[in-house]
C-alpha cells in the first residue's frame, strides 16, 4: 500500500511539473524588448527574400514555431545553442522540431521493437519499454545538438582563421593610404569560401543599414559567439580616427591570432600522437597475448 501511494504521489508530482513546464508564462517588458532587439539584431540581407518566399508550411515548421514561441515564453536564452545556428545558417525553429520529433521517434522504438518480439515468443520484462525508451530518446534527443556543436566548431575555426588573414589584408590597406572603412571595404573582395563571404555580406549590409564596418563586424561576432571580432569591434571604434594605430592594433591582433592558431594545432598534434601511442601500446599487448597463449595453456593443463 505504502509503494502504491509513494508512486501515486510521484506520478502527480511529475505531472504538474509538467503542466507548470508547458504552461505559457506572461512575458515581460524587459523579455518582450529583449526579443525585438534580438530580431533586429539578427536581421541579414537575406530576410526579404525568405519573406517574399513565404513562411514554411507543414508539421514540421508548425511544431518549430510553436516550440520556438514556448521557449521566449518560458524565458530560455539558449544563447550558444543560437550562435551556433546561426555559425551554420540553420534556423532555430527548424532544429527545435528535429531533436523534439527524433526523441518522440526514440520513445517509441523500444516499445514497438519490444512489442515485436512478443509477438514473435520471446520474454521481455516489463521494465525493458520505458527504461529503453527514456534512453533512446534522451540520447535522440540530444543527438541534433552534438551534431551542431561539431560543425559548429569546424565553421568557428574556419572564420577565425579568415578573420586573422583579413586582419593582415586590412593593415596592407592602411599602410597604402585608405582609412579603415574603405581599408575594410575592399580587403572582404579579395578571397573566396564562406567566411570570407559572410564578412563580405555583414559589410555591404551594414552600409545599407548605414552602419559602421566596424559595428558591423562586432555584432557578428556576438551573433557567431566569435570573441575575436568583437574585441576587434570595441578596438576599432577607439581607434579608427588614427590609422597608424589601427595598422599596430590590427597586426597584433592578426599576430596574436596566428599563435593561437598554432597553438591549437600543437594541441590536436598532441591528442592524436596519444591516441595513436594508446592503440600501438594495445596492438603491442594483443600481439604478447597472442604469442604466450599457448605455452600458458599447456602449462595451466599440466
């Protein structure tokens, strides 16, 4: 009777933290002007064009958007998990709607397979269904965000490298006469790949936003979660009147760069001479064992 009741009340106690989790919250003016500076702050050139092509339509967009509206209404920030979509180019809503429909999938393999193999004759505790389920689709659930964090990484250490080459192109402009947002203007046409393309777009933007390149530069730095640019935001606003020092901030900069760069090169050369010193160190063993085996045998049976 005691069990049946602890499980009873620990039922309901998991089901009004659910009902409190789902219910909407009242926003508030600082959530609510938090909200538009962020949607101001994302916009890019490309807004109108997705506007004029329409709003997505389907399940899967529905749920994101409905998804995306409960997580300004609770108050979630998920502030890297966003710099991170937008290192990508891949849309909030949109991920929302996998990791919530690829846990739902994952709750429901194991009890599918598992009524499967009752159905063939085989036993299976009763436990086996919601213990599998909860982990697989926690592990479904999660699954989006390992994939993202990834290529995440892949796309920050790509433009930080740009970033540090476009840092040296700046300066050669400046040392030939130009100011710094002409300096900036034209170092973003010399290059190719998608970093040095997203410069190129946040600049020609923020001239028609009628910004400055360097404001320019540090919001993308906030949006992509890339110190780097904007610690090169706040300095060029401090310095942009007087070009020989931005010519020795922007080569410092440029330089401190490079030896991070190398720095973490080192670092991966490191992990990954250990990782292969550990699989020869297991060969090595495998072999030992593969060798004494039978002598080991022959004397154990005496």
């Amino acid at each position: 009777m005691i069990g049946s009741l602890l499980a009873g009340a620990l039922a309901g106690l998991g089901l009004l933290l659910l009902v409190m989790a789902l219910r909407p919250r009242r926003p508030g003016l600082a959530d609510t002007l938090q909200r538009l500076d962020a949607a101001r702050d994302t916009a890019d050139p490309g807004f109108a064009l997705r506007r004029a092509q329409g709003p997505e339509t389907g399940f899967s967009a529905r749920l994101g958007r409905q998804l995306a509206i409960l997580a300004a209404q609770r108050g979630w920030k998920l502030i890297t998990l966003k710099q991170d979509l937008a290192l990508t180019n891949k849309p909030f809503e949109s991920h929302l709607a996998n990791k919530v429909m690829l846990a739902a999938f994952g709750l429901l393999l194991v009890p599918i397979l598992s009524l499967l193999l009752l159905l063939g004759g085989f036993e299976i505790s009763a436990g086996f269904p919601v213990v599998g389920g909860l982990a697989i689709g926690g592990f479904f659930f999660f699954l989006p965000d390992l994939s993202l964090r990834s290529e995440a990484a892949d796309r920050r250490k790509d433009l930080r490298h740009a970033v540090g080459s476009f840092l040296d192109l700046v300066a050669m402009n400046l040392s030939g006469g130009r100011g710094v947002p002409e300096a900036l203007t034209a170092t973003v046409q010399i290059g190719s790949g998608p970093s040095i393309g997203r410069l190129r777009d946040t600049l020609a933007f923020a001239r028609l936003q009628g910004l400055t390149p360097w404001a320019a530069l540090g919001r993308l730095g906030r949006e992509v979660g890339l110190e780097e640019l904007v610690d090169l935001s706040s300095a060029l606003a401090l310095v942009a009147d007087d070009g020989a020092k931005v010519r020795e901030s922007l080569s410092a900069r440029a330089a401190s760069m490079r030896r991070r760069e190398l720095a973490d090169s080192e670092g991966e050369a490191g992990e990954r001479s250990q990782t292969m010193l550990v699989a020869q160190l297991l060969l090595c063993t495998a072999f030992l064992i593969f060798l004494g085996y039978p002598a080991a045998a022959r004397v154990f049976a005496v």
